[in-house]
C-alpha cells in the first residue's frame, strides 16, 4: 500500500482544522474537517480557485437560507427551496464545486433552528479554517522535475527507435517490428503533458514553463511520425533514393535531445532533395509511385523538423526580448 502526498497533506490537514475548530469551541466543529478535505486540490491553482468557489457559495448560500427560513420556518420545505433556487445560481457563477460546503452550512443552521450573529460566525469562523489550513497544506508540491527528465529521456528513446525501424524497412523492404514504441510513446506524451501542465499550475508567478512546451512540440512531432508510417510501410521496392532517406533518418535518429538543431538537418533535408531531384527520371510506374511516395515522405520529415525549428525560434525571440 502506498500514500502519496495528498493523502498525507489531507489527513494531516483535517486534523489540525478540528483540533483548531474544536478549541475556539465552535459548534460542529468537526466541519472544518471536512472543508479541508474538499478544498485540498491536485495543484496550487486548483486549491485556490476551489477555495474562492467555496467562500462565495458559503456567502451566497447563507443569505439564501436566511430568506428562506424566514419565508418557510425552519421546515423541509425551506429546504427543498433553498436546494431549488441555489443549485441554478451555483451553475450560472460558475461555482457548483461550493454547493457540498453551502449545504453543510445550511443544515447547520436548520439544526440550531435560528439565524442569528453567533451562528453565522461560527459558520464563517469553520469556513476560515478549514479554506485556510487547506490552502496552508497545499503550499506544498513536490519537485516534479526528475519525473519530467525521466520521461523527456523515455521520449526521445522512443523517438529514436521509431526513426531507426523506418531506417531499416527503407533499406530492405520489410521488418519484424511490432510498433510497440509507438502506443509507448502516446501514452508518455499523455502522462507528461498531464504532469508539465499540472507544474504550471503550480508555480504563482506565472511563466512560461519549458517542459510544457516541449511535450507539446514532440505531441506534434509524434503526429508527424504517426503520418509518416503508413508511407513508410507502403515501399515495398528498394531504389537508391529510399536508401538516401534512411541515411538521413539514422543520422536524425542519433540527433534527438532538448537541444534545437532542426536548422541543420532542414538544410541536409534541402540538398538532398535537390539531389533526387537531378537524379533519371523513373522508367516503370511502380518506380514513379514509389518515388512520389518518397517525396511525400520527405515532406513530412520537413514539417517534422519544422515543427521543432519553431520552438527554437520562439524560444530565441522571448529571450531577446527580455534582454
């Protein structure tokens, strides 16, 4: 069995609510407890927007109640209004996940059967606590970017076998590869957008954060290797010009780290084509489709380079911007 952070921050995060609630003697003061538990998110950013959710919905739900208690009495009828009118007004401000806490509240102050001062700050005072000890615990994230690293390196592992395997039925026609790099690889790319996205909304200042753009480059350089396959696996017949491109892929594959260098092999991508180009003209049709295909092939590995030529720019633009 394992526990994981938030389920300690959690834990530790209930207790402190009530043992705090508890000694300012307020009344149910094991709902700051649950508070807590509601408002400690997944990231920074989650936990303070829950939080502000939760306060308003609280603020809201209470005048709410106090109309409608004086309207209908402390009957279930007051309820089941309340419930009527406040679960249409959580959804058109966008504030639904405060709806659990503004009950809690509410059936606080139907079980007292009063709505005075003191119990409306003793509901205000168990909203506190809970939404700060909550927000306190969340201050706390762990270092994702060893986990980042490790699946950066996964990544261009994977990328690096998929361009060798296109290397090897380039050169002979046909291959036992079974493409397991390739389902690999859409979940790496799914797991660590999740956690770079995850990142940034954890940091206060916001900024632009390196890892995220660079999961969603391979995201799109991964698009690129799925178009390329099915060309790939459709030539059957070996010609000089498909051997060219598998050179230049086995060079590419060996090249695959953070670092931008997309600019020298769209040059070597440029001569190369001019190269085919100046080559016989094909003599059969299969030659032509082959060939054809080759050039379709060519065009993806340069929106594929591209793509990763973009990032670099941009990258150099912000710099010179700040300085």
């Amino acid at each position: 069995m394992k526990i994981g952070y938030r389920t300690i921050k959690t834990a530790i995060g209930t207790a402190v609510s009530i043992f705090l609630a508890q000694q300012l003697g307020l009344e149910f003061y094991a709902s700051a407890g649950i508070i807590t538990i509601l408002c400690i998110q997944v990231t920074r950013k989650q936990s303070f927007q829950t939080a502000l959710n939760r306060i308003f919905a609280c603020l809201l739900g209470i005048l709410l109640g106090i109309v409608c208690f004086l309207a209908l009495g402390y009957q279930p009828v007051a309820v089941l209004l309340w419930i009527l009118v406040f679960i249409p007004l959580t959804v058109r401000y966008r504030i639904t996940d405060g709806f659990v806490t503004s009950a809690v509240v509410l059936f606080h102050l139907y079980s007292l059967q009063r709505v005075d001062l003191a119990s409306v700050l003793n509901e205000l005072a168990l909203l506190s606590i809970g939404v700060g000890v909550a927000l306190l615990a969340n201050l706390y994230m762990p270092n994702v970017e060893k986990e980042l690293k490790q699946l950066q390196r996964q990544l261009e592992h994977n990328f690096s076998v998929i361009f060798k395997e296109f290397c090897f039925y380039l050169r002979n026609g046909e291959s036992d590869w079974d493409g397991k790099e390739m389902i690999e690889t859409a979940g790496l790319l799914e797991k660590a957008l999740d956690l770079a996205s995850r990142d940034v909304e954890n940091r206060f200042v916001r900024q632009e954060n390196s890892y995220y753009q660079y999961f969603v480059m391979r995201e799109k350089q991964f698009e690129q290797l799925e178009r390329m396959l099915p060309i790939v696996s459709s030539l059957h017949l070996q010609v000089p010009q498909g051997h060219q491109i598998a050179d230049f892929l086995e060079n590419l594959s060996n090249s695959i780290h953070p670092g931008n260098t997309a600019h020298i092999f769209l040059d070597e991508l440029r001569k190369m084509r001019e190269a085919i180009q100046r080559t016989a003209l094909p003599q059969t049709r299969e030659e032509f489709e082959i060939r054809a295909s080759l050039f379709f092939l060519l065009r993806e590995i340069e929106e594929y380079l591209y793509i990763k030529h973009r990032l670099g720019k941009n990258q150099e633009g912000k710099v010179a911007a700040l300085g």
